[in-house]
C-alpha cells in the first residue's frame, strides 16, 4: 500500500528495500526473510485494488512482479553484504 510520507509508522521490524520515484519501499522483516533471494519489481496497472492505498481512487493498482535471483545476482549480493 502507498501512504503520504508520515502517515504510517515504521518500525524496527521493518525492511527498507529502497526507493521508487522518491518514496521509500519498506517490506516487514519477516516477508523479507522469505523475499531475500527474489528479485522483486513493482509495477501498477489498471484495476481497483481492495485497500486504503492512495492509488484507489485513480483506477490502479500495485502489482509485484518476483523471480529468483540468478547465481550472479546473489554473489553480487553476498560480496556487497560482506563489505558492509
């Protein structure tokens, strides 16, 4: 879901995975225990989705797209971890 930027709180079990057009993307940390070895891609489409997010009243609605990552994506992974 989509929210105004303070409206819904986050937490420590909370996962920042990044950014779309300038808004954070944050996924709990217990769907990112199942979610980190897939490559995830957000997209929106035409439809009605059936909660309180703000593109309700457009006519869209979110769509994730998953695959797994491939052998070369999650050694780039595991070699950018190591260097934290």
């Amino acid at each position: 879901m989509c929210f105004p930027k303070g409206e819904f709180k986050t937490g420590p079990s909370d996962v920042r995975l990044g950014e779309v057009h300038g808004c954070e993307f944050f996924m709990s940390a217990s769907q990112f225990e199942y979610w980190k070895h897939t490559h995830l891609t957000l997209d929106c489409t035409d439809g009605r989705g059936s909660s309180f997010s703000l593109d309700i009243p457009y006519g869209k609605r979110f769509l994730i797209k998953s695959r797994l990552f491939t052998e070369d994506e999650t050694a780039d992974l595991e070699e950018a971890t190591r260097g934290e």
